[in-house]
C-alpha cells in the first residue's frame, strides 16, 4: 500500500515516514498544502495523512479540493486543534477519520489500517484466501496454518492484491502502489516477485489474467 504523508513538521513527518515505512507502507511526503494537494491530485495512493495546519494552503482546503476534484483516496487528519467544531468542520469537508496532536504512533497506524481496511469492503484485519491467510495487522502469512517468509516486496505485493480479491491488477498499478516517488520503477520487478511468492505459496493463489495483470479469486 502506498501512503501519502502531509505535515510541515519535519521531525513528525519524519517519524511518520519511519513508522508507516517500518509498518509496509511505500511512503511519499509532503511539507506543505501546495505539494501535498498535487501529490494527491496526480499520485494513486491507498490513504493520505494529512496536517490540518499547513503553510501555503491549509489542511482544509486542500481536503475540500480533492473531493471536489472527485478523489476519493481515505483521509486521516491530524490536527492539534482541540474544539470539536474543527473536527466537525474537517469530517463535513471529507475527512474519513482524524487523530489530535500529540498522538501515538501505535494509534495512527491502527486508523490507517482500519481505513484501508473500509475502503476494500474488509471487516477484519485477517484477509483469507483458500489456505492463505493474512494479517494485515503484524503482516504475518500463513499457509494452512503454517508461517510463510517473506521479503517486505513480496509482502507488499501480496497484500495488494488480498486487499482486491477478486479485481484484476495490471502490473502498472501494482507498481504504482507499491513503490514511492524515489523508487526506480520497473514494472518487470513484479514478475519477479510474483514468481517468487507462487514458489512460496499454493499454486492456484496468484492467477494471470493473459495480458491484463494478476488477480487473487474471490473465495
């Protein structure tokens, strides 16, 4: 999953990129609402953390120019603002939840969970497909119930599609969620690591769809 952090303090945006990224999460950063509306408006990512109280172009409305715009990526906020009017304010203009400053690491990781959780139609953070099994929570795979190894990449890219049972992805879209803006992007790296989880996992999980992507089937 790819992750889009907005917040202006650089050591917080920096502990967020270091907790989302240690959690899985491919991670962008923005340090104001200028760049951090852009990112969003032109990047796929599966969910934004985004600072209400932002240089250049405020939380708010940078919000509100997405949804507008028709984005309906999931939003945390995070504010440090403690009237309920401004947490009103910010779910009435879209907001999928918010977090007030100062929060704990464990706390934000769990909404974001959750929001990716909600918005690929999940109600638990275990994901099962025939004899795989997936915790979304510790990242832990199991395969009949025994524990699979496997490399953040092939942990990324499985998640991915768990959380699509069902849909057809092109190797464009994987790529494009799961590395972030620095990465040297290959779209023949996804075959790879395909290959590798089909040696790691039973052999009818991971299905090609000929010439359209890799698709894990609904139950």
């Amino acid at each position: 999953m790819r992750i889009l952090v907005v917040e202006d303090d650089t050591n917080l945006n920096r502990q967020l990129k270091e907790a989302l990224t240690e959690a899985g999460y491919a991670v962008d950063v923005a340090f104001d609402g200028e760049e951090g509306h852009f990112l969003g408006d032109t990047e796929p990512y599966d969910a934004i953390v985004l600072d209400i109280g932002l240089p250049r172009m405020d939380g708010l409305s940078v919000l509100e120019e997405w949804r507008r715009a028709g984005k309906t990526t999931p939003v945390l906020l995070l504010t440090a603002r403690d009237r309920w009017s401004d947490k009103v304010q910010g779910i009435d203009a879209g907001a999928d939840d918010y977090v007030a400053k100062p929060f704990h690491m464990e706390e934000v990781l769990a909404r974001i969970r959750a929001l990716v959780r909600r918005a690929a139609g999940l109600a638990s953070n275990e994901i099962v497909s025939g004899s795989v099994r997936l915790d979304s929570r510790s990242g832990k795979v199991t395969v009949d119930g025994q524990s699979v190894k496997l490399t953040s990449h092939e942990l990324r890219l499985l998640s991915y599609l768990m959380h699509h049972k069902g849909k057809v992805i092109s190797r464009t879209e994987l790529t494009e969620h799961l590395y972030d803006q620095d990465f040297d992007r290959d779209s023949n790296t996804i075959e790879v690591f395909v290959g590798r989880l089909r040696k790691k996992l039973p052999d009818d999980c991971i299905q090609t769809v000929r010439g359209l992507g890799y698709q894990i089937a609904e139950d």
